[in-house]
C-alpha cells in the first residue's frame, strides 16, 4: 500500500492560500478544486489527501494523528500547546494578539482587572508573568463588545488591520505577541513519513525564499 501524506487545512482563505503553496510544491490534488461541499479530496498519483477543517481545529487532527501535517495560526497553538512539532513559519496569515480597551480608559493597577478573550491561557501566562490579578471572562466571539458594555475592562484579542477596533472605539494599549500560520506535524508522523514531509518543506522554503528576492 502507497504512503498518503494526511493533511489538514484550515477552511477559509488562509487555507485557501496554504493550499496553493502546497500545489506548487508538488502536492496538487486537482479535485479540490471541484465545487462542492466535500471536505475531504485525495490524490493518490501524488500521495497526498486534504481534509478542509475549521482552523481552531487542525492541531487537534494533527495531535492525535488523524491528519500528518497541518497549518495553524500561533494563536491556537500557544492557547492549546499540542503535542506537535512546529516545522516552519509560513509568513502567512499575520496579526499580533494585543491587549485593548476604550480610548477613555484608565489603568488603577490596586484593582483585579477584568478580561474578556477567547484565549485564556494566552492571557494567564501574560498577566501571571507580569504579576497582575485579574479576573478572566471566557467569550466565544464579538469580544470587542465585552468593555463598551462594561462586562470587562479591557480584552485579550487578534488585531489583524485594526478596523474592528477602530470601528468600536477601542485601542491597543499592549502588544503580546506576533502571530502567523505555522506548518505543524504529528510526531510519529513526523518519523515515519519524513521523507514525504521533508519534500513539502524542501519545496516551501524554496518557495519562499523565491518571493523574498
Ligand atoms: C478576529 C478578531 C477580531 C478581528 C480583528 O475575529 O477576533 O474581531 O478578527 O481583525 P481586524 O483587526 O482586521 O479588524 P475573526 O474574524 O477571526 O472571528 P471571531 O469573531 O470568530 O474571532
């Protein structure tokens, strides 16, 4: 039986974009581009089988083998830590995760600062390395609304062109971190498929560094 390189892409443009880097690197799978809802498309010509999942959920195929290699932002892979190994930064996919608040807003460090975000171990290692106490409130999504309406003080949050804050009069008040898609595979994986990933990441550093000259 053939070697199938598994990978999972996170649904969406970014995925969209990961997967035309993929293409040019050897890996085609024409069949993706049919229209149509399916999510999962193999080539066997080429060993290679893509499933479309939602980007907060690809280190989890990855993880537990059920995809080889994936694309995910760093966002998701500081919040979750899976046991992955992180093979490459694409340079794709690029926003900062920041702390933000209301123009207006006024930091008493004598006060528990309350937080709304989506990612809270971002936000406890953050705050726990500066010393702060503060109170975490989990959101799922429209976290620009948590300080308007007062539920927080501030939130811990992707900023990509800053129009979403802007947009509800909220600025950035801290930067925490740089984030961008990152090429991730299951360990095992790693091992006994390395000759079919190392060609992928061959091909994509070429890639690359061809668009940086
Ligand atoms: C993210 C983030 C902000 C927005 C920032 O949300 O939570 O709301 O993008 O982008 P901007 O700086 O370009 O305005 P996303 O669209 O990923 O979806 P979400 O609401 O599920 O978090």
């Amino acid at each position: 039986m053939k070697t199938m390189l598994n990978i999972a892409l996170p649904k969406g443009r970014l995925g969209e974009k990961v997967y035309n880097m993929f293409e040019k690197a050897g890996f085609e799978c024409p069949s993706i581009h049919e229209n149509n809802r399916k999510l999962i498309f193999e080539n066997a010509e080429k060993n290679v089988r893509y499933f479309w999942v939602k980007p907060s959920d690809v280190a989890i195929y990855v993880e537990h083998g059920a995809a080889d290699i994936g694309v995910a932002g760093k966002d998701i892979l500081l919040e979750y830590e899976p046991d992955v190994y992180e093979l490459m930064d694409l340079d794709i996919g690029k926003c900062r995760m920041a702390v933000a608040a209301k123009k207006d807003f006024y930091d008493d460090v004598e006060k528990t600062l309350k937080v709304a975000t989506k990612f809270t171990n971002i936000t406890k290692n953050y705050y726990g390395k500066l010393g702060r106490d503060i109170d975490i409130i989990h959101l799922n999504g429209s976290i620009e609304i948590a300080p308007i309406l007062g539920l927080s003080d501030v939130i811990v949050d992707i900023v990509e062109t800053g129009t979403t804050l802007k947009e509800n009069n909220l600025e950035v008040i801290e930067s925490i971190v740089d984030i961008s898609a990152r090429l991730i595979s299951n360990k095992s994986s790693f091992k006994f498929k390395n000759s079919l990933i190392e060609k992928l990441t061959d091909e994509i550093s070429k890639q690359m560094e061809e668009s940086n000259d």
